[in-house]
C-alpha cells in the first residue's frame, strides 16, 4: 500500500510560475502552471496507490480536485510546508510510503511512479527516496513516516545544491537515500519547451506551451 502526495499553488496570474516572466505574460505563465497541474494530477489520478492527496496552497478555483483528498498547505518558508504536507498526508498512516511530487514535471508517467514507489517500498524503511534535478533542485521526495520529512525545514529551498543539502539532512537523520531517475522541472521559460516536449501530444501542457510559443 503506498500513497501519492502533490504539492502545489493554485494557478493565479501573479503568483504561478513567476519565473516564466519574461516572455510570458503573468496570464500565459499561470496557464501554463494550470495545464502542468492538471496533467499531473492525471497522471496520479491513473497511478495505483492506496491514497492521492493535494497539499494546496490557495483556493481551488477550476482545479478539478473532487476525487482527491486535499489538505491546505501551512503558512512558512517551502521546506516548512514539504514537512507539514508529509505530516498531514500521513496522519494515522505514518507507515504508508508516501512519494511527494510538485507540479513541474508534467512529463511524469504511471509508469515511472509506480517504479519510484515501488524503489522505495523495496528499500524498505529507514530509507528515502530522492529524485533530482539538473538545475539542482529535486522533483521527488519518498519516506516511510513523516518524520524523515522532519529535516526539511533546515534545507535551503530553490538553490544548486538543494538536493545535495537535502541529501545530507537525511542521511544525518539516519537514512539512506535510495536515487530515483533525474527529471527536468520547469521554472523557467526554456524549460518549459523542454518539458513540454517530453509529454504526450494530447497532452495539456504540450499544447498550451505549442501555443503560446507561437505568439511570442
């Protein structure tokens, strides 16, 4: 039995995606952040896990949300809300293995989170699983209890060595970090393309960013 956690702002012009401005309008970027969210969600929606939970900051508006459990996301810096997302996620559930993901890697599959859920759920417990990013960041955090997501609020968020920091806070804490496959996320604008490349061609974010490619 494993559970899925998205972590994610609602998309709002002005507050999603801000790095994607410039070029993108404050509007395209949101949309583009509203197409990621909702093929992530998708994509969760059609992966096999006991539970789906959203952890969200601000109110849904048109994010279709109805058959997943939502829980708001706490007030504090990005490593305070990770913990308190884990900690809500798996109350009464602390040994359920839980794989946490954002909504900048819509190219994700059923498929490779099945395989990232079932690393973790094979390394057993005392591990976590960590999924990077080239820019430094990560786009996948696995535990077995919320208390391995305890070390977040002490890692510097949103820098190069983010992953290699949180890394280390893990393995102080005792655990050992199980490597899950390295995923480009989408702050920036050529990114974005890049990302959208990787996704299918019905896809929602393909077709937004095809789209807005072609008017700037």
């Amino acid at each position: 039995m494993t559970q899925l956690l998205v972590i994610t702002k609602a998309p709002v012009p002005g507050r999603s995606k801000t790095r994607l401005t410039p070029p993108c309008t404050p509007l395209q970027a949101s949309t583009i952040a509203a197409a990621a969210v909702a093929d992530t969600l998708d994509v969760v929606r059609a992966t096999p896990v006991q539970r789906r939970v959203v952890a969200l900051d601000g109110a849904p508006g048109d994010l279709d949300l109805h058959d997943l459990v939502v829980v708001p996301q706490v007030e504090g810096d990005l490593g305070t809300r990770l913990a308190a997302a884990f900690a809500a996620a798996m109350d009464g559930d602390g040994d359920l293995p839980t794989l946490l993901v954002g909504m900048d890697t819509p190219q994700i599959s059923p498929e490779l989170l099945t395989d990232c859920l079932a690393r973790l759920v094979a390394a057993g417990p005392g591990t976590a699983a960590l999924g990077v990013a080239p820019d430094g960041g990560w786009w996948a955090l696995g535990v077995h209890s919320p208390d391995a997501a305890a070390v977040l609020p002490d890692v510097p968020m949103s820098r190069e060595d983010t992953a290699t920091n949180t890394r280390a806070a893990l393995e102080a804490a005792g655990l050992t970090v199980v490597d899950l496959p390295v995923l480009t996320d989408v702050d920036h604008w050529p990114e974005a393309v890049e990302v959208a490349a990787l996704c299918p061609e019905d896809s929602r974010m393909r077709r937004t960013v095809e789209e807005i490619a072609a008017s700037i």
